[in-house]
C-alpha cells in the first residue's frame, strides 16, 4: 500500500486527538531518514500485546486474557466515541 501524504497526514491528525486510558497514547512522527517515517508513543512499562503473547503463548491465565480483552475492548469503544465527534 501506497501512503499518500494525504492518508499521512490524517492519520497524524485522528490519532494525536485521541486520548484513552486503554489506548497508547501517540507523540508524534520522527524521520529516520528522508523515506523512512516512525511514530512515537507512549512507552509501555510491560511491552506490548504481541509480546506478551509471544513469551506466554498458551500459558497465558484465562484470568489475564480476559481482562486483556475486555481492556481492548474499552479502547476499542473510547476509538469509537473519539472518532464520532
């Protein structure tokens, strides 16, 4: 997929309004070089989803993966009112 700077620029936009305690925060863009863009965000003291999935895989409590989906679930909801506004 081809990133316009339009796309760029609105996904800049929606994602540095969105504030939610279930979702990383965004700070903002840093070029790396001429072509090669990175976005900031919040540090996460315990890594992030795909990680914790990595490392625990099948050993993961049922406890835990229910409270991480209920907590994607919230983020995914505050998204949901954010971007209705």
């Amino acid at each position: 997929m081809v990133l316009t700077q339009a796309i760029i620029q609105w996904s800049i936009n929606t994602c540095s309004v969105l504030k939610h305690k279930f979702v990383v925060e965004f700070l903002g863009i840093s070029f790396r070089t001429q072509n090669e863009m990175v976005l900031v965000i919040e540090f996460m003291q315990h890594g992030n989803l795909r990680d914790l999935l990595d490392r625990k895989g099948d050993n993961l409590p049922w406890e835990s993966l229910l409270r991480l989906l209920k907590d994607a679930a919230k983020g995914m909801y505050g998204l949901d009112l954010d971007l209705s506004r």
